[in-house]
C-alpha cells in the first residue's frame, strides 16, 4: 500500500497530496510511449493542425475506449481505485468519464486555477463536512 493514512489526512486537509513513485516506472513507461503514439509532438501540432485530431477548447484529446490498451485502462488501476475509494471513504464509486488531454504551449491559453470539472457530470457536490 503506498497511500499512508498521512497522505490521505494531507488531500483531506488541504486538497491534494503527493505521493512518489505511485506507478511504477512500467506503467509510466508504458503510458508514455502510447501517449508518443496517439498524440501529436509539439512541432506536428503548432505546424500541421489541420491535420490532426484537435479539441474545440485546445489541444488534443481523445477518450476511452479511442485509446490505447494502457491509456484505457489507467483509471481503473488497482491502486488508483484503491487511492479514491480511501480518500472517499466507500467502495462505492463509478467512473463518470476518462480522457487524455495534450496541452500544447503557445497557440491557447490554458491559464486557470486548479478545479475540478463535477458539476458537468454530477447531480452530486462534494461534501463540505470536514472528515477528519
């Protein structure tokens, strides 16, 4: 188990938590070179966007199942799941959607605080009780 009770104290505390080397340099390594695959360089999306898959707000992104066997399964990795199920405090969980998204610098703007999407795919808000 590589989530500690004090990491999961820390996201309660103050909203996120970092822990080193959650995947292993496999999984990493393996999801990168399907991002290499599915995605774009740099190069290829600042001079050739035409010709390339692109989101309507910037960059490119696909979602599952359109990726490939690693990427698609990243979100339902054993220790992801069991990381939010922990921070959550349930079992009972359901993935609402999953996708991959490059950012490219220089051609949008994707200056923004850090937040979280769940009013688009929630009836849902997080609770606000504090649980610890």
């Amino acid at each position: 188990m590589r989530v500690s009770e004090d990491h999961l104290q820390q996201f309660r505390r103050q909203g996120y938590t970092v822990i080193e080397h959650f995947l292993s340099a496999t999984v990493l390594s393996a999801l990168r070179a399907e991002i290499e695959t599915l995605f774009p360089s740099w190069y290829q999306y600042t001079y050739l966007p035409r010709y390339l898959p692109a989101a309507p707000w910037g960059g490119c992104a696909l979602d599952v199942p359109f990726l490939g066997e690693q990427l698609n399964l990243i979100a339902v990795h054993p220790e992801i799941i069991d990381l939010v199920e922990r921070a959550l405090g349930t079992r009972n969980i359901l993935l609402a959607q999953s996708h991959v998204w490059g950012k490219y610098t220089g051609l949008e703007s994707f200056e923004q605080d850090l937040h979280v999407d769940f009013m688009i795919s929630s009836i849902l808000y997080p609770s606000s009780e504090d649980q610890l």
